[in-house]
C-alpha cells in the first residue's frame, strides 16, 4: 500500500456515510497492528480500483489522544511497515490573516510551505531501539512536500505561508498570538499535530502533504472552542476528501520524476539492516 490518508478532527464518518455526501462509495476494512509504539487501528479503504491506508490520529490507539498526548511514531512507523510513500493529512487549524498570507475564512483549506515548531516536542525514531551515528541526522527542507501540494488541482486551496504548532490542548492567549504574528515571518496558520508527523515522514523517506481546515479566526474571534472547530471541519470535510482523492488519480499512473527532499536519503530503518 503506497498512499495514507491521516485524518484528525472533525473528519469521523467522512469515509463510511460518504455515498450520502457526494462522495464515492467506500469499502472500509478494520485492521489492527501491534508496533513497537503499541497496538494500532486503522482501515484499508478502497474505492473503485483505488485503495489506501486511513489513520486517525486521535482514536488509532484508543481511546482519544489528546495532541500532546499522542504517539505520532506508532501509526507513523505502521505506515512505513506498510510500504507507505505518500501521505496526505488532514487537520484542524486556526487560520491568522497577518502579512501577505490574508484571504483565510472559516472552512478554507490551507496547504502551508513550512513549519514552526513550538511544541518542544522530540518526533524522532531515534531511541535505544534505533541507533545510527549519521542517519538521523538529515534536512528540514520541504518536510511539507512542495510535489504532493502540486497534485492538489482545487484552486479553491489557498497555498503558502508557514503552520505554526503549539502544545494544545488549550488555545493561544492574545499575548501569545500577537508574540507569534509579530516573530514568525508568513505566519499563516497554527495547529497542534503537523509537527511530529512531517519529522518522522522525514525519517521514513515518505512524502508528507498537510491540508489545513481552517476552524477559527483567532485574530478575528478569540471565543473558538472545540465544538465550534469541530463544526467548522465538518462542513469542509466533503471538499478536502475530495482534493485528496482527485490527487490521489494522478498518482496511480506511477510516480514521476519529483525534485523534493523527501526521499533523498533513505528511510532511517533502511541504514539500520
Ligand atoms: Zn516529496
């Protein structure tokens, strides 16, 4: 299986009651995994010809993990046991109108260029179980696949500027919001989970393409809360499954001659045989 479709909030039942939604119908099977993470649950969905792997971030490990509480290496290390090269994901984003990057509302979708990670997180494979003195070590460069993002055809996506990720699960307070607009060069989104995903899709050599649903305003409306962005993803789900999949037809035909970084070392497992 080459291709993985990660999904975060809001994006429950899209793939299962989606021939009500003017969406194909899929065929979903559960599956369950045991990683050196802990045990995994995802789906193999398929659509006419078309198959792939269907991860949620917050209920693969049961029961809910909040951001800073989940294990992005056991699903992520899952997907490269399962041959995954290309990976699209979905996430909840609080979209900040601030320099070049304007034009965001409610329910647009966002494909930003870069990352900003103030989690202090550590997404990394390496640990006493893999160890190598050089492979770990390898450029940030276009953790978000600049090639994935050209697949994506809606012009309706808006394109650039940079994801910030903060700890979550609580919102930013006004100062940490002004901190951030007035620090961060192409401020454009911030979010909670993109950061340990696009590192260890990095390790994996996978290509890594987050799309940005934009659930709140934050400089607009300060009230945002979980029921509002759930709310908000909902009513784009439809859209962004829908870029994804017509992204997805213009992979089967093979991959063509990609430019990016996200394969120019091999997967850190591979220097470890
Ligand atoms: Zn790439």
């Amino acid at each position: 299986m080459k291709t993985a479709i990660i999904t975060g909030t809001g994006m429950s039942g899209v793939f299962t009651a989606s021939q009500t939604m003017g969406l194909p119908i899929f065929n979903s099977e559960p599956k369950n995994t045991t990683t050196p993470y802990g045990s995994i649950r995802y789906h193999i969905v398929s659509t006419g010809s078309r198959s792939f792997i269907l991860v949620d971030r917050h209920y693969c490990t049961v029961p809910y993990r909040f951001p800073h509480m989940i294990d992005h290496r056991a699903y992520m290390y899952m997907l490269y046991k399962s041959g995954v090269e290309h990976i699209f994901a979905t996430t909840a984003v609080g979209g900040v109108n601030w320099g070049a990057f304007q034009g965001k509302k409610v329910g647009s979708l966002v494909m930003p260029d870069d990352l900003v990670d103030l989690t202090a997180g550590v997404y990394t494979f390496a640990d006493e179980g893999f160890v190598h003195p050089t492979a770990f070590y390898r450029s940030a460069k276009g953790l978000l696949c600049p090639q994935m993002q050209s697949l994506i055809t809606d012009e309706a996506v808006l394109r650039g500027g940079v994801l910030t990720c903060i700890i979550g699960p609580g919102y930013e307070t006004p100062a940490e919001l002004a901190f951030y607009c007035n620090s961060i060069p192409g401020l454009s989104l911030l979010g909670m989970t993109v950061a340990g995903e696009a590192r260890l899709a990095r390790e994996m050599a996978a290509h890594y393409l987050p799309i940005g649903i934009v659930a709140d305003l934050p400089l607009e409306d300060s009230s945002v809360d979980g029921e509002g962005v759930e709310r908000a993803v909902k009513h784009a789900q439809v859209q962004v499954v829908k870029a994804i999949l017509t992204a997805m037809g213009q992979l089967e035909g093979g991959q063509p001659s990609w430019n990016c970084d996200c394969q120019k070392k091999p997967a850190v497992f591979k220097c470890l045989e």
